[in-house]
C-alpha cells in the first residue's frame, strides 16, 4: 500500500472537495476496493495499491454515463449544435472505458423520441420534465442511475432538484452534462500531445500546483473563485479557467449525493432525500442576508480516520444528520444534530456551503462556515422551545411578529452552533420577544394558543454557567416571583409583565392560559426597568390583600408583603439597583442588561426552583432599602407571639414612587419600633440630589424581589435593642425564614 497526500483536494473550495469524492468513488468501484480515504489538513489522504493516481487517471478511467436529455442544452435538443458535436467526438471513439457511455446515448436518444411522441415534450425547452426524467430512469442502464438520482428527486407526481446540482442538472443555461463531456474530450485525449498534457492536468490536480495551463471553460457555481465573471479581476472581467480533470472529478464526486437510499432512511421526499441538504438560513455567516435568493444549502462531511469506498457509500446513503428523531432540515437542526451526536460516527466536521444567488443570475457555492461534532448536552434544552415558535407562519403574521421571528431564528442557530449560558439566554430573550410580538397582534394570536412554559430547572444551571452577574441574579428573582401560595392559584411574574392569563380552569391548562389583551403591569420592555417594578410592588400592594385568605394565623400579615415565593437575591444586588446614578456617572448596573435577562428569564417556569447565590457585600448601602427590606420579607414580632407579622403599608409603593422616600422611611422605622428594632443612633432616609421620584421609584423596584439576608444586613447596620421574658436576645435566623409551612409543604 502507498500512502498519497494530495495537497490539491481540500474540503474547500466546494469543487475540490466533490474532485476529492469523486477520486475516492473511482479508485474503490475501479482500481483498488481497499483503499482507505481520509481528510487532513494538508489534504485528502489516500491509502491504496495504485502507486501512480495521476497515471491510472489518464490511462485506465472510465467515466461515469452523465446525460441530462430533459434539458435543453444537453446535446439531445433539435437545436443543441455544440452538444451534439462533443457527444459524437465522445461516440466516435471506440476506446473500451466508453463503452457504457455508448449504451447510455442510445437509451437517452430512444427515450426522447418517445417523449416526443407522446407529447411531453411540445416545444424545445418547454413539456413535462418530470414525466421525461421518470420515463428516462425506467429505460435508462443501470449506470445512469447515479446521476439521475443526484439531479432529481421524483416525488409523486413532481421532480424536486436538489441544490448541489441546480435545477436537474442545470444552471440556467449552464448545463453541467454537456461542459462534462467537453471536459472528458480533453483528458481522454489519446493523441501523443494530448495523453502529455492530461497527464500533466491531473499531476498539478492532485499535487495542488498550476504547471500546467488551466482551461477557459466554465466551471459553474462550485468554484466562486475560479468562476470568472464581471468584477474578477482588476481589468474588469476574467476568464473562467478550469482544470478539466478538476470539472470531470467533481461531476463524479456529485454522484455519491444521489438521493435514493436517503429517501429510504428518511421521513418522506423533499429536502430529507438529498444527503447532507437543507433549507437556506441567512444566519450564522457573514455573508449572509435576510431575502437573499438561494437554493439551499449543502453541508459536506469530512472525517479523519480511514474509510473504505463502501463505508464512505453508506455514510453518504444513510446522510444521518438527526435532530429530535427527525432529520435536519433547516441550518439550526444541523447545528443542534452536530452538538446532540446526531451525525455518523467517525465524521469530525462539516463544510457548511449555501447556494446564493449571486453575480447576476448565477448561483454560486458559498462557504457559510466549518463545524466541528461535538457533544453539547446543553443545545437539547433548545427542543424545548421550538415546537411553539413553528406554528407561527412567517406569510399570516404581522410586520412586528414577523421582526421578532426573524431575531428568534437567528438566536436559535446561535445557540445550537455554540450552547454556551450568553447564547441560551438570548435565545430565550428572543422567545419572549416574539410572545410579546404574538399577544399584541390580534390576528396571530388567535391562531397561536399560549405557549407553555417549560420548567427554569432544567435551564438554570446552563444559565449561570458563565461569570455571575448582578443582572442576571436581579432577573431571577423578579421572574421567579409567585403572587400566591397555591400553585393552582398562583400568577407568575411571566404572566404578569406579558399579555397571558392564568385561565379558568386548574391543573394541566393553567400551565398555558390564555392571551390577554394587555399585561397585568404594562410596559415591559418598552418603559424603564426601574418604573415598571415598580408599578410591580403597587399591583402587588392592591392584590395582595386576598392571598392571606384561608392562611393560617402564623401566616397572616400586618401590612403587605411582596412576593413570598422566588429565588432570593443578594441584599448586595438588590442596593445597586435602588441606586439611581447621578448626573454624569456610570451607572453601576445596566438596565439594558437587566432587561435582556429578565425577557430571558421570563421564558421559563420558575415554579419549585431554588437557589443560593453566593453573598457579595454591599459597596454602597441605601438605608431606606434596608430598613423596608425585612418588612417586605414579613418581619415577626419579638415576642414571637404568633400574631401577624409586620409587612410594608398598602400605600408605601405608591408614595415612594411619587418620591415621598422620606415619610415612607419614618413610618418603616415605626414598624420596625414594634418589632423590637430601633436605628441607633436614629436612621435618616437618604437625601439624594437627584430627582426624589427617581430614587423612590428605584427603591420600590427593589423591593420586588426576595432578599437573601434582609434580616442579617439588618442586624449589622441597626441597634438589636428586644429582649424576650428570659432577657435573652431572639434568634436573628428564625427571621430570614419567611416562608410558611403550608408553603414548604408546597414547594416540595
């Protein structure tokens, strides 16, 4: 065996790597079954018994029958002049390797006469193509039967072409079967001169040199490059050049994406029957744009350990590129099938390509990006979101929805390409956008039933994966919050920030709900942050009153609380955020980033999730913050008598948010009085020299979330003056615990 690296094949361009194939496809059927094959970075390696490629290229090759007798062009047209011309070179030489492509002319030239006397084909370039292709594979040798299944898949009564070989097999006038055969009249050539120069053609091929001269003959849309065209060169238009070995090993290389085998391993005809093919996305590339005409996309293994011919033949037969059970066919689902081990084993990466429309008319080979297989348990979360977004059709939906999907399907390759925390929560940003998008809409959003949530547990330990954040911490406590204690009762933070009811009815279809025509709290996502949380802690101060009913008396409040179920913040995050910056200043906290969080967060269940967040200390301490932070949380009385606990006035959130910070601050301390905690020496509200409506209204946005250490920030910034009978100081712990025990039987 003889090992040949062969710099000239390389996975891009899209010609060299179909050149490569196709080396591989005629070595293993017709010079050495054992040959093994794999991709390098310094090119196709080959493993085989040939000690000369380029020398059994030129002397013992036998092509491949390629004819397209239902394209105008293609050498069997009344008008077809120059394509009959190449056929009969070809036919007249009576070389044995041409045997099989005799046989073929003779059954494509048996089946247009019938065609045409059966009136499929009326005039020339016009009739039924697809009753022309079906009658032509009935009739055809076996040996045609490669090409016509890469050209066309015959579904019922229909052809559909996959993109890698246009249109059946054309390019618009550019016919790929007849530049074949002109290329095969030029390494086929057994004149002294011309065996010299294909020798020398297939040389520079495989070694990846230009010695020899290349040929001005079109290459079609697999090389951009080599394509020629206006603009290709600095003095206007150049040539197309070509090496025809180059031309005649891609055509062969195209055969192995034939679509019948498939189809038999896939669901149905259409995009899953062509290997490795699926529906254009503009996303994930530079070069790509929203609109742009394309054909679809093609994406191309490579894979580093030995196959033999027949391995790589299943590898292509098969075409496993499987997401959620099914096989891929939009750009997301090969992303997310090469991050769920949804490919053939023993491939190591894949070559994107899109077939865009470009230069004109002309289609052409992009090369989008190179992905490697990789298992990212992270991406599956993604089938969790998907089935909902497509029950929403771009061509029913209205300008914005179809705005939000557009952001939508963009976050969701990104996601399914990478898997990291940043791209899941723009991921779930982006859903909450297009729910926003669907409930405003009265059209659509009577077509598209509620979306149900799916539960924060899965996702939370993907979500804090990356650096920690105040954002992303602040986020999930305000989406985590429950008004309610019962889960049957319940109304989450999601459904009150966006347009979605909690229903009628209990159980399984209060987990979907309905749409609303306007959020409990409007605003979010178009006011600030700050405002509408505000406006969150005065919904909660107005219907907060009915949650005490059928409660326990160790569960009743004097005064409102906020939120009794959620993930409790740092006190730390919590005072930056009740920090307004000042004229000038940076902003210690990003609303921008708050926000994108929260519509992230917003996404998901947060029902029965819990977690501790390690507690960084305060840089900036808000006295008011601190003083009514234990009275939200439900502050019990010193005496530990079982009475209601202490909770912030009905009225509080409304007053801070019309800046009076200071009353609220001197009645806080006279509930905090009661509870046996006095300042010492006596507390001031803080006394900003910004906007007071401001500063309240931030303070009153802090106060949504639960705080994870009111009561211990508390205690180390304010005199502990309450003994109990015994003269011994209550235990500080027992008031963190706010929770009830009919709520920890509940959260469990």
């Amino acid at each position: 065996m003889a090992k040949h690296v062969l710099a000239g094949l390389r996975p891009e361009p899209l010609a060299s790597y179909l050149a490569g194939l196709g080396l591989i496809r005629l070595l293993g059927e017709q010079a050495d079954a054992s040959a093994a094959f794999f991709w390098t970075s310094h090119g196709l390696v080959v493993d085989t018994e040939v000690a000369d490629i380029a020398l059994w290229l030129t002397d013992q090759y036998r092509p491949t029958p390629v004819l397209s007798p239902w394209n105008s062009g293609s050498g069997f047209g009344v008008k077809d002049v120059e394509p009959k011309r190449r056929l009969a070179r070809l036919l007249a030489s009576m070389a044995p390797r041409l045997a099989e492509f005799r046989t073929a002319v003779e059954a494509a030239e048996r089946t247009i006469h019938h065609a045409r006397s059966a009136g499929w084909i009326k005039d020339e370039g016009k009739g039924d193509k697809a009753q022309v292709i079906q009658e032509f594979r009935n009739r055809c040798p076996e040996s045609l039967l490669p090409w016509i299944d890469a050209c066309v898949v015959l579904a019922a009564d229909k052809a559909l072409f996959p993109p890698l070989l246009g249109t059946g097999g054309n390019d618009g006038r550019f016919e790929f079967s007849t530049n074949f055969h002109e290329e095969l009249l030029v390494v086929l050539d057994e004149s002294e001169g011309g065996r010299a120069r294909s020798l020398a053609l297939a040389q520079d091929l495989l070694a990846g040199s230009e010695v020899e001269r290349l040929a001005e003959a079109p290459v079609g849309q697999f090389d951009p490059a080599g394509a020629g065209g206006q603009g290709s060169s600095p003095f206007g238009a150049a040539s197309s050049l070509v090496n025809p070995w180059r031309y005649v090993l891609l055509v062969e290389g195209a055969l192995l994406f034939a679509s019948g085998t498939a189809r038999r391993h896939q669901h149905g005809a259409g995009r899953a029957a062509m290997p490795f093919t699926v529906d254009s996305s503009p996303d994930g590339s530079d070069s790509g744009a929203d609109g742009e005409e394309s054909r679809g996309e093609v994406w191309v293994p490579a894979w580093s350990v030995p196959f033999t011919l027949a391995e790589v033949t299943q590898l292509f037969g098969e075409a496993r590129a499987s997401w959620r059970g099914r096989p891929a066919r939009q750009a997301t689902d090969f992303y997310a099938a090469t991050r769920a081990l949804g490919v053939a084993r023993g491939v190591d990466e894949f070559v994107r390509y899109g077939l865009q429309q470009r230069n004109g008319l002309a289609f052409v080979a992009v090369p989008l990006d190179r992905v490697r297989v990789m298992d990212k348990p992270s991406v599956r979360l993604a089938a969790q979101v998907e089935d909902w977004v497509s029950w929403i059709s771009r061509g029913e939906s209205s300008h914005a929805v179809h705005i939000a999907l557009r952001g939508f399907e963009a976050a969701h390759l990104t996601f399914a390409r990478d898997g990291s925390s940043v791209a899941l929560r723009n991921l779930l940003a982006a859903l909450t956008s297009l729910e926003q998008s669907v409930g405003r809409s009265g059209r659509v959003r009577e077509q598209i039933p509620v979306r149900m949530a799916p539960s924060a547990k899965d996702f939370l330990g993907v979500l804090t994966d990356g650096e920690e954040s105040p954002e992303m911490r602040i986020a999930i406590g305000v989406a985590s919050c429950f008004a309610g204690l019962v889960r049957s009762s319940a109304r989450s933070m999601r459904q009150i920030l966006l347009p979605i009811d909690p229903g009628e009815q209990a159980d399984r279809s209060r987990r979907y709900g309905r749409w609303r025509d306007a959020p409990v709290v409007p605003g979010f996502g178009i006011r600030p942050m700050r405002r509408v949380l505000a406006d969150v802690l005065a919904w909660r101060s107005r219907a907060a009153a009915d949650e005490d009913a059928g409660a326990s008396s160790g569960a009743a409040f004097n005064g409102i609380p906020t939120f009794r179920i959620g993930v409790p913040v740092p006190a730390a995050d919590l005072h930056m955020l009740a920090v307004v910056p000042k004229n000038g200043s940076s902003p210690s906290l990003s609303e921008t980033e708050l926000t994108l969080w929260l519509r992230a967060c917003l996404a998901l269940d947060w029902w029965g999730v819990r977690h501790v967040w390690r507690k960084p200390e305060p840089s900036e301490l808000t006295a008011t913050l601190a003083v009514l932070q234990p009275l939200a949380a439900g502050l019990s009385r010193a005496d530990d008598s079982g009475s209601s606990r202490l909770a912030l006035g009905p009225d509080w959130a409304v007053r801070l948010a019309a800046g009076q910070v200071a009353d609220v601050h001197t009645d806080a301390l006279r509930r905090l009085r009661q509870a046996g905690w006095e300042g010492a020496p006596a507390l001031r509200a803080d006394e900003p020299n910004n906007d007071r409506a401001a500063r309240g209204t931030a303070i009153a946005a802090a106060l949504v979330p639960r705080c994870a250490d009111a009561t211990a920030l508390l205690q180390r910034y304010f005199a502990f003056r309450v003994k109990n009978d015994a003269g011994s100081k209550p235990d500080v712990s027992a008031h963190e615990n706010t929770n009830t025990p009919e709520l920890a039987e509940e959260m469990s």
